[in-house]
C-alpha cells in the first residue's frame, strides 16, 4: 500500500504547514525592514538602537525535567470529532460502540508469520508449539490470560500467530526476552515476518497459484509483498524454480529501499521492484490490441498480470491501536484538509490507482483491493466508482467461501459525505466552490446504468446486519434481512441514500471481531477487457483535480501510515540513510538503490515528454539515480564461471544474469524466464519501467591472489538455487568439522577433525566452493541428489578454508541443525571481512 501509514505522514503535512508559516512571517519581517529603510526622516537609531527586552531566567533543571515528562506523556486515546464522524456513517451498531472504542484504545497484541517456504519450517513450528508456547502460559499468564500464545486460526496451515501482549511489552518484559530474541532473529533471516494480522488477509484472497504474474502496485514496506512470494514459492513445483513473478512498486525512493530491504531475505529470482505512480504504472505495450497482446505465447507483448494487489494509499485511520499519535491528529491533519474527513483527499487518488490495476489486469484475472482504513469515502464508495465505470468488464466477487475462520462483516450499502462540518445527501447539494473538492462520484448511486450488475432489494448493512460472519454466511439471505434504521446518527442527519451496487460483498475487519486492527478488502474479477470511453474516462478523471492539488496531494501521499509490522520503528528510520555506497558494501543479496530523492525523475503520466526523454537520454541513463539494468554477456567470462563450479546445461545462465554497472560488472545477479520475459520487453519499448531492484545476487568478482582461475564466487544467497546442478567444487565434511567451520571461521587444513577432508580441501586448487555437511554414512552421490541439503559457500586459501557466511546465517545453520545456541552473532562489521577472507588476507 502506498497507503499513507506511519505517523512519519502526518508529521511530515504539520511540519510543511509549520514551515509555510514560518516563511511567511519572514517575508513580512523583511518587507517590514525595507519599509523602515524608506520612512523619510526617520533616524535609524529609532529603530535600530532600540533597548532590548529583559531576558527571562534559564529555567531550571527540575522545571525542565517538568517540561520532558509532559511532553514524553502518551496522547489521550479519544477524540470527540472522530467518534462523532464514525457514529454519523454508522460502521458498528449501536450497542457496540462501548465495546468498539474500548477495543481501540487498548495496545494492540503483536502477532507474526512464518515463512512457509524456509528451510527449518518444522523445526520452528514445533518450537513455536512445544517450547514457547508452554513457557509463555506458565510465565506471563497473569498478564495476558490462558492463551498467552496461539495460531490464528484462519491462516492456512497454523502458520501465523498471536501474542496476547503488545510489542511494547514484549521489549520491556525480562521473561520474554528469550522470545523476543528468537523472533528477532529468524525475522532477520527471513523465517518469520512480524507483520499485524489484518494486513495478512489481503494477499490470501488473491487466490494465488503456480506461474501467475503478479503485481504489487503499493508494495513498501514489503510485509505482503513477502507474503506474495512465499506463495509462489510454495506453488512450485518440487525442486524446479517457480515461473510466477511478482513486481512490487511503490513511488518513492526511500520506500524502494524498506521494500528491498524487507524481500531481499527471500532470496529469490522472481522479483523486480519498481518505482512509479501507481496510477501511471506502465503497460509496456507492443501490441495494438487485446487480440495481439499474447499472439506469441512465449514473448508477451503487453505488460499484463493475474493478480493485482491494490494497496492503496488511505488515512490509515484503522491503525489507531498502533499509532496512538492519530488520535490527536486526526483533527489536525483535518485542519489541514479543510475538512472534516481525510477520506475525502484521497478518494480521487485511490479510484484512479484502482482503474490503472483493472486496466492492467488480465481478462479472468482477480484484483484485491484494500485499506487500513475505517472510512466508507475511501472504502465502499471507490469499490462502488469501479463498478459503475468498468460497468460489465468487471464483478464484484462474493468471497464469503473463502477463510472460513475469519470473522469479517458485508460492507455499508448507505454512507454520508461531509465536508466543513455539513452533511450532502446529493451532489447537487455542494456548494459551487466545493465542488473540486466534493465529486460526484462520492454519492451513492441509486440506479445501476450498467447492465451485468446485480441490484439488489435496499437493506441496510450498516444498521440490523451489521454483526460479524465468516465463510458460512449465504450472502443470499441478505434479501431478506429487516431495513430498520437501528443504528446510530443524530437527531438531526441527513437520511443517507443507499447504493445499489452489491456493496456488501465487500468485506469489513473491525477491531472488537478479531483483537485487531481495522481493514478493508474487495475482490474484484475481470470478466472482459475495458472499452475505449472506459479507458478515456479514467484519463479524464486525473484532470478533475486543480494541477496544483494534485501536485500537493502526490506529495502528502509520499509517506504512508504503516500498517504493516516494522521492527520498533527502528528499521524504516535506519532505512532512509542507506545507500549504495553503504548497502554494496554489506553481504546484501539483492541490488540497493541510491537514496538521492532530488535526483530521481517521477513519470507523471505514460505519455507526455517520455518521447523526447528517450531522444534526449542515453540508454543507459534513462533515469536519474537508478543504474540501467545490462544483460551480462562476456560469453568467455559465463564459459569459465560454468566450467570452474560445472554447472550443468540444463541452468542456463546465458540470458539470466544482469548487472547494474557499465564495465567491470563486480556482482552478477540472476534472474528467472518471468523476470527476463519483463526486462526484454521493457528495453523494446524504451525502458519505460524504472526497475530499483531484481533477481538474487550469484556471483561476485574478487581480487584473491591465490592463483585462482575464476574472476567470481558464489554468493550465499543465489547458493540454494544454483547448488542442485553444480558437479564440481565440492567438498562433503562430517558434522564435527560441518560444525566448527560455522562456529569459527577460518580452520586450518591441519586442524579438522577428519583428516581425510583436511587432505581433499588441501588438494583442491584455490577459489571457492561448496562445503556440504554428510550425514552419518550419506555418499556424496546422494546429497548430490538431495534438493535441500545444508551447504555453506567456503573460500578455500593457501592454509586455511574461511567460511563465506554471514554470522545471522551460520547462527540459524547452528541453532537448527547442531542445537547450539550460545552462539553470539558479531556485529555488522563481520560482513565487510567476507570479502577479506575471498581475498586471502585473513
């Protein structure tokens, strides 16, 4: 979701306004200046000579730890303007409200994912159940009641969990610092994904199976992006890579590099990350028509997906149990919109986002739509702008078959639109000079002028059948359902008109259902291509909007309120200073971008100057501040890689591997068919897509003086990959010397315990290989067979072999298969001497 979420947002408009503030005064205190310069006959000692005022005393300490204390004091959790606008649109029911708004001001439990495709998934799952599970009841039972820790029991196959204390507590208790470690570290590794629970429906809707192409259009900072990934992972076919790809965009720099960040630990071929509008994401088309656009079924000639994942940028206003900042700024940031809603900004943004993933998807395809909002303005009525636009190209699915466990409600048939503190009932009702601001398509629409859509008989979901249901709900029985006016709204409301458009199969999460946050998801089915008016009317509709207000919205939607679980808020802060320099430095698996936002050109429509771009730009530098993506194709240098690791002809690295770099390329990073199909197509129609990241890192150049006949090693990350077709380099080490070569490092040849693998390491010409861990009497023709075995990348040296690991890896590879857990990860700088080790100098 470019979804508008952290709090970063909102400080990010206060501080804008602040500092017009402040420049406007300044403007008046220099002007006032010239103006003094010019008063004839006045003496400059009037006013220049003036006596200063008295300073006032410092304060003192204990007057300023006074001041820190009340600043550092959490915010009240309410706000009347808040509770008065959701009683007004009637998103629970009356006897509800108490329960609804004391679920929202209590912490919000800490719940996370395990990764279903990772190597120790049993190993985890059973640790999850055996050990912590009994040891949290028994230590912080009087905290947290009997189910301390549980599975959530909607995920599919038990893997998502939830913990009964938030992650505040979960820092500060001693008794569970042994836990916090564990889902700190498999985080860091990739086993785990901490990630709030609601944010892990919308992916699982998308029904995702083997070789779809898939297209997250606000994807930072990752957490369902990486959800997306282990599914593709999961659908493969048993060792064969997949042929799904996913893409996941987002529109600024800095949320690439949290996106990238959060996904490099899947490693995988299968991901490009991309940095465009949502709304202007290109379509990369070669064809002149639908008929064409897959005529050859091995090259596509348009840029079309199965899956669209719709995000979108929101209020985030459903993240209050988190963000306890937005109680306080909710009436700000309403200040700051002149109005008494934020939905109302963003509606216009997230219809034209939602239109560009319709456009983009395939006839038969399905596209999720959700937000971390409560909000129906940015909620049911872009779900119900898409229905009357698309008209019969697209249906609103009933998905109440689907997760059975999850408790979800129908979405609101009837809502009201405010704007300055007045309710409309009807468009015609704004005020002239609110009408840029107030659109048409912000009213229920009482008639359907689309043939193919249901109308149903008018009920009322916000009132008598508003209660939760999950997959055993006939969605049917809503015809039958009593349209008493039940809920709550004032004396003095406006009756609100009702939709026709089946919006209650929509779904809504609500906090009190689920000990959650807030969501809300659509699903959407393509059932026929959009028609040219359809098309141009989605053009025209991004010119509704003043250049300027659009311009000021773009950039108030460039930080999003992040719903989605980030370590202690330390990663996105530690995120926004990385770049190449530093990333390229580390044993990152996958390509970093420069975080030098000033220089980066934003594509603001697919058409307008790209034409005189491309006539002007070399190839290379099509955009400022991302490196081009170049197919490597020394056909001598991929000869001798294949020849030294014997890596057989059926794993084609000929067309696979690209480089950022124009010469000298140090690190090669391979990438599937899916994601070459991509990149081949982009360049035919003029690199129209601004790729900041892809594939998994395999091979790098090193500067060894050892004498070794291959300019490359291995790259841990592409190890699993490539490893099933390598014959040669290898060596196979018994659990002992498997073990200690993980715990230290660098042995030498003398010291292992087994003497024969002392003496084939010895033999073995310099250069890297792959060091295999035997178990009991296995033969190496059989861990050859072996799909998952557990290899580590080794640099054999004049006297020693050094393990090229990073120490988070070797921890894992310790913990999980030698039960050692006392080991201590070394700090960041332990990365850099990976690459002293390949060179010999240590």
């Amino acid at each position: 979701m470019i979804a508008l979420r952290t709090p970063i947002s909102l400080l990010h408009l206060g501080a804008a306004a602040a500092g017009q503030r402040k420049r406007c005064t300044g403007g008046h205190r220099r002007r006032g200046h010239a103006q003094r310069r010019h008063l004839s006959g006045a003496p400059e000692s009037l006013w220049r000579r003036r006596p200063r005022p008295p300073r006032s005393p410092a304060p003192t300490a204990a007057a300023t730890r006074s001041e820190s204390n009340t600043s550092s004091q959490p915010p009240p959790l309410e706000n009347a303007a808040f509770e008065e606008y959701y009683k007004e649109q009637r998103i629970v029911r009356e006897e509800e409200w108490d329960a609804f708004m004391s679920v929202l001001r209590r912490p919000l439990p800490a719940t996370f994912r395990v990764n279903a495709s990772c190597r120790f998934l049993k190993d985890i799952c059973s640790r999850l159940e055996n050990d912590f599970r009994r040891s949290l009841e028994n230590e912080v039972s009087d905290e947290c009641g009997e189910y301390a820790l549980s599975p959530l029991p909607w995920y599919p196959g038990n893997l998502a969990w939830h913990l009964n204390l938030s992650r505040k507590q979960l820092r500060k208790n001693p008794a569970l610092e042994s836990f916090h470690e564990f889902l700190k570290h498999e985080s860091e590794v990739g086993n785990i994904t901490r990630q709030e629970a609601v944010s892990m429906v919308p992916p699982l809707f998308l029904n995702v199976q083997a070789g779809h192409h898939i297209l997250d259009m606000c994807g930072a900072p990752g957490s369902k992006t990486f959800q997306l990934l282990e599914m593709i992972h999961q659908s493969k076919e048993p060792g064969l890579p997949p042929t799904a790809l996913v893409i996941a965009n987002d529109l600024k720099v800095q949320r690439c590099d949290v996106l990238i960040h959060n996904t490099k630990r899947m490693c995988t071929a299968n991901l490009i990350v991309t940095n465009h509008e949502a709304q202007s994401f290109p379509s990369c088309s070669l064809a002149k028509d639908d008929s064409e656009a897959y005529k050859d079924h091995c090259k596509p000639q348009r840029l079309e997906f199965d899956r669209v994942l719709c995000d979108v940028p929101c209020s985030g206003d459903g993240t209050l149990r988190k963000s306890h900042d937005l109680w306080r700024k909710w009436v700000i940031i309403c200040a700051l919109f002149r109005s008494s809603s934020m939905g109302n900004e963003f509606h216009l943004l997230q219809v034209n986002i939602a239109m560009r993933g319709i456009a983009l998807l395939k006839v038969g395809g399905r596209m999720v739509y959700s937000t971390c909002s409560m909000n129906p303005v940015e909620n049911e009525v872009v779900v119900a702008e898409l229905l009357r636009r698309t008209g019969s190209s697209v249906e609103l699915l009933d998905v109440s078959n689907e997760l059975r466990e999850l408790v979800r409600r129908p979405g609101l048939s009837t809502w009201k639109v405010n704007d300055r503190g007045s309710w409309f009932q009807t468009y015609e009702d704004v005020p002239d000079s609110r009408k840029n601001i107030i659109l048409p398509s912000m009213f229920p629409s009482r008639t359907s002028i689309h043939e193919g859509h249901t109308v149903y008989n008018s009920f009322d979901v916000n009132s008598e059948y508003n209660v939760p249901f999950s997959r055993n709900f006939n969605i049917g029985d809503t015809n039958n359902v009593n349209c008493d006016t039940g809920g709550i709204s004032n004396s003095n409301s406006v009756q609100s008109l009702g939709s026709k458009f089946p919006l209650h199969r929509c779904m809504r999460i609500v906090p009190h259902d689920e000990d959650g946050g807030a969501f809300f998801i659509a699903v959407i089915h393509k059932l026929s291509p959009l028609n040219e008016n359809q098309v141009i009317k989605v053009r025209k509709t991004e010119n509704l909007l003043s250049t300027n207000r659009t311009v000021k919205l773009q950039e108030q939607c460039q930080h999003r309120i992040v719903s989605e679980a980030l370590d202690d808020k330390k990663l996105l802060d530690g995120q926004n200073k990385l770049s190449v320099a530093n990333q390229t430095s580390k044993d990152d698996n996958r390509i970093e971008v420069k975080v030098v936002s000033d220089d980066v050109e934003y594509s603001q429509t697919e058409s307008g100057d790209r034409s005189h771009r491309m006539d002007k730009l070399d190839y290379q530098h099509k955009w400022k501040g991302i490196d081009p993506v170049l197919f490597f194709k020394d056909e001598a240098v991929i000869k001798n890689i294949v020849s030294f690791f014997g890596i057989e002809e059926s794993f084609s690295l000929e067309g696979h591997l690209v480089t950022r770099s124009t010469d000298n390329a140090r690190r090669m990073y391979y990438v599937s068919k899916s994601v070459r199909d991509i990149l081949e197509l982009n360049v035919q129609v003029g690199e129209q897509i601004k790729i900041a990241s892809l594939g998994v890192k395999m091979f790098e150049r090193h500067r060894s003086k050892d004498g070794c006949s291959c300019a490359y090693r291995l790259s841990y990350e592409g190890l699993s990959l490539l490893f099933p077709y390598m014959r040669k380099r290898i060596l196979h080490a018994s659990p002992v010397d498997f073990q200690h070569l993980l715990q230290y490092r660098t042995i030498n040849f003398a010291c292992f315990a087994d003497a024969r693998f002392g003496e084939e390491a010895s033999s073995l010409m310099p250069g890297c290989c792959v060091v295999v861990l035997r178990e009991g009497c296995q033969v190496a023709d059989s861990i050859a067979k072996d799909p998952s075995p557990i290899a580590i990348v080794c640099w054999r040296g004049k006297a020693t072999m050094n393990v090229l690991v990073s120490p988070a890896d070797r921890k894992e590879l310790l913990e999980y298969r030698f039960g050692f857990k006392a080991f201590k990860v070394e700090d960041e700088k332990s990365n850099k001497e990976i690459d002293a080790l390949a060179e010999g100098s240590l």
